[in-house]
C-alpha cells in the first residue's frame, strides 16, 4: 500500500493511502496553499507529489466500458536469461502473474535496517537541514547511536520528530 504522511510548515496534517491524503487535503486548504503540502513516502521516507487534479468528491468518472478492466496495467520489457524465461513459465498463472507475486511479496518484506536509516536520512534532508544540531544528528543516525540522536533532535517540532522515529521503526 502506498502510505504517505503530508506535512504543512511542521505539523503532519494528514497520514494514510496515497488517494486518501490527496483527497482530505483538497476538502480542508483550498488549491493556492498545496504548494506550501510536502508529502513523504512512509517507506522511503522521498518526497512524493500528490496530484489534486480531479482526486475530489466532485471528479467525474469515466463510463465504465465491456471486458475487462485496464487495472492500470503498464507493458514494458523485461530481459532475463533463458532459465529464467523457463523458470517463470513453469509458475502458475504464467510469467506475468509470477513476476507480480514476486514484486507484491518483496513489498511486504520488513524493510531492513539500512533500508529505515536511509528513509529517515531522505526525510532528515529533505525537512531538517536548517535545525539545530542536524548535521550531529545524521552523524549519530549513521552510527546508529539512537540516544544521541533522540538528544539531538529533542529541541525539533513534536511532528518531525515523531515522523522521523516512525521511519526509523
């Protein structure tokens, strides 16, 4: 599931799906103050863009068409050895379907610790800069010395603070 936890100034204003946010901040600032909205990836911890366009309780949907349903299914390539090619059309449901299992139950995975610190580092970056004591801090993030950087980052905003320690798990 795509999460994302949107921040207006230091406060997070919004946390949860990727469509919900966008939505429940188009109902509560009007379209001139999204550009003051960061939104941030709860897995990576990047900045993402929410797209306002239409995302409202006022957006009309497209008449449903016969057959199936597009899914938002995209076709690129893939360029794999022969084994694998083999490998894949032995799975059930074919090559496609393995493929999708595989990227799905690599989404579930428990994120390393790397994988948090580097998150936390993204965000840190991307929102901290200007704080006291946050070039300390990230020296204390990559040393993995928690206790220094809870003391670090003590005098930060509640909301940073907190998005930061939920990156980190």
């Amino acid at each position: 599931m795509d999460q994302v936890t949107a921040f207006l100034g230091d406060e997070a204003i919004a946390r949860g799906p990727r469509g919900e946010v966008t939505r429940l901040i188009e109902a509560r600032w009007p379209a001139s103050d999204h550009s003051a909205i960061r939104a941030y990836d709860d897995a990576t911890g990047r900045v993402v863009d929410l797209d306002y366009r239409g995302a409202g309780a006022g957006a009309e949907l497209a008449p449903r068409g016969r057959g199936r349903p597009k899914l938002g299914v995209v076709a690129r390539e893939v360029t794999l050895l022969p084994r694998q090619w083999d490998w894949l059309s032995r799975q059930r449901g074919g090559a496609s379907a393995a493929l999708r299992r595989l990227v799905d139950e690599a989404g579930k995975a428990v994120p390393s610790p790397e994988a948090r610190r580097d998150a936390a580092y993204r965000f840190m970056s991307d929102r901290c800069g200007d704080r006291p004591g946050y070039e300390e801090a990230l020296r204390a993030l990559y040393r993995g010395d928690g206790e220094r950087l809870e003391a670090l980052v003590a005098p930060w905003p509640d909301d940073i603070r907190a998005y930061l320690f939920r990156l980190l798990g």
